[in-house]
C-alpha cells in the first residue's frame, strides 16, 4: 500500500511540475488574447458608438456556443490562431 501511495505521489509531482512550466506560457497567452479584445473594443466604441454592445455580446454568445459545441470551438480557435501569427 505504502509503494503504490508513493507512485502516485510521483505521478502528482511530475503533472505539477509540467504544470508550473507551462501556466506562464498559458497566461500569457490569455493577457494577450485580452489585449486584443480591449483594443477591438476600443475601436469599436470609438468608430462605431451605436454598436459597441455587439463587441461585448457577440463574443460572449459565440463563447457559449463554443462551451456546447466542440467543433464551433475548434474553428474558432483555428480562426483566432491564424489572426494572431498573421
């Protein structure tokens, strides 16, 4: 019992450690996904008054499409991956 208790706690330090690496990676990445948006917002305020609600709720409502449907969500993803490293 004891050998089994301490392979598993091999198993959960090895997942943290992978973990930590790349939580700064992830993070980073979502500031800069929401930089995006907020210059997106921005600009649609800006240069659009009238509809600035639509850059909130749009992206809002496509999220829960995307927590519901998988494929939506991979599309999008794709969609925003090819946005971002053009």
């Amino acid at each position: 019992m004891v050998e089994v208790q301490k392979s598993v706690d091999k198993w959960f330090a090895k997942i943290q450690a992978d973990i930590g690496k790349k939580i700064g990676a992830f993070v980073a990445f979502l500031l800069f996904l929401l930089a995006i948006g907020i210059f997106i917002g921005i600009n649609a305020a800006q240069h659009f008054p009238r509809q600035a609600m639509l850059a909130v709720i749009i992206p809002a409502v496509a999220g829960v499409i995307a927590y519901y449907n998988r494929t939506f969500a991979v599309v999008l993803f794709v969609i925003m991956l090819i946005f971002i490293f053009i």
